[in-house]
C-alpha cells in the first residue's frame, strides 16, 4: 500500500500516541500528545520534566532515512515555542513497533541541559 498525505498523518498520530502513553506509564501519568498548534508548537508531547524542566519531543514516524539536522532544528524551534531546556526527536525504528525501542536524537547542548538542568 502507498503512503499518502492522509495514512502518513494517520501513522504519525498513532505513533506519537503509543510514545505518549509508554511514557506516561513507565515515567509520569501526566504526559500526554498534544495537539498541534501550527506555527507555535510546543512539541507533539507535552508534560515530559527533566530535573523541574520542561523538554520537547518530537515524535517522527518516518520510513526513509533519518532526517536528524532537520528534526533536530524543528525540535528546537519548539523547544523556544514551549520554553523548554531541551528538544528531543522520537524516531519509528524500522522492523519493531515497541516504543521503548524506538531511537531518540539530540544534541550534546539536549544531553547537556537533561544532565545539569540548564543549557551550556
């Protein structure tokens, strides 16, 4: 089957839910996927706090090669919109569907902030 527009869309929210609510279980009930707020987004899951610090992530479900430059910039884009310390990409690893396998990228200034609670 061919991916168009709609199934692309449909992919994208099924597995930015699945991250949510993996993380939501495993780390804190109050992470949630947020609704997109076009220009401003915040992040397509919200509630994620590193050390009291909000962090983005952007969920990608995405069947080609890694696009991590470009994801990285929109994360961080949010990561202004949210007023967050990190933005952090969520990546569909080809061949498993479990979302404590998917891949996560970022910065070393993402791995940072995560680590000390402030960006260098």
């Amino acid at each position: 089957m061919t991916r168009n527009r709609k199934s692309a869309a449909a992919a994208g929210t099924a597995f930015e839910l699945s991250i949510a609510n993996y993380l939501s279980f495993e780390v804190d009930d109050r992470i949630e996927r947020r609704v997109k707020h076009g220009a401003n987004d915040r992040g397509d899951i919200g509630g994620v706090r590193v050390l009291g610090n909000r962090v983005v992530l952007e969920c990608k479900d995405y069947g080609g090669t890694i696009k991590a430059g470009e994801w990285i910039k929109e994360a961080h884009t949010e990561m202004g919109n949210d007023d967050a310390v990190a933005g952090i990409v969520v990546a569909k690893r080809k061949g498993t569907t479990k979302p404590g396998e998917q891949w996560v990228l970022m910065t070393v200034d993402d791995l940072i902030a995560l680590i000390q609670g402030e960006r260098p």
